[in-house]
C-alpha cells in the first residue's frame, strides 16, 4: 500500500529546532515532487516548501531562511529541518508527494509541532 508516514513532530521552546520526517512506503521518490504543507485552526492550509524532482526549493515567505526542505531518494524519505522555531509556527505539518506521471498523491497524516514560549 502506497502510503506516507511521518515522524518528528513535537514540543520545542521558541528559538529551538526539529526535524520532520516522512516515510514513503510502495513509492520511488525520484518520480514525486514532494512539499510539506501546515494548518492551524481557522486558517487555511498554507504552503511551507516545496521541492521538484529537479531539486529546485520553494518557501513560504515566513519560513524562508529557517526551514528546508530536502529528501533521500535511497530512504524514500522527506525531511523538514525547522530552526529558530517561533509562536506563529505551531501547527499540523502534512507531507505531500505527487507523482509526476500520473498526478496521484498521496499525503502524511500531519505530526504536530508546538512551540513554547
């Protein structure tokens, strides 16, 4: 079964760091482009990076520089690495994969990161 597990989430203190993790069973990274993607209660899901199957990132304007995004295609792993964590990034973080041949995605079941101040 195709499906995405994640790992990481947690509680941190402001200023702290953590790292998600996300697993893909039955898949080949290298035929996805993947994203990590975050929701807060009464907000609309919000787009934190992306990356191609080319390599090429993308972040949102307010992770950029403390975030990043990366995977290890042998692993069929994506990772987040979140630095200097503050109180506007507490959320759900999903991870996404989307096949690039077909379109099929798939998604993470959304870890939990608070930050405590």
């Amino acid at each position: 079964q195709v499906q995405l597990v994640e790992s990481g989430g947690g509680l941190v203190q402001a200023g702290g760091s953590l790292r998600l993790s996300c697993v893909g069973s039955q898949m080949n990274f290298n035929l996805y482009s993947i994203a990590w993607y975050r929701r807060t209660p009464g907000k609309e899901r919000e787009l934190v990076a992306s990356l191609s199957r080319s390599g090429s990132a993308v972040y949102a304007n307010s992770v950029k520089g403390r975030f990043t995004i990366s995977k290890d295609s042998a692993k069929n792993t994506m990772y987040l690495q979140m630095e200097s964590l503050n109180p506007a990034d507490p959320a759900d973080y999903y991870c996404h994969a989307v096949h690039a041949a077909s379109g099929f995605d798939h998604w993470g079941q959304g870890p939990q990161v608070t930050v405590h101040s």
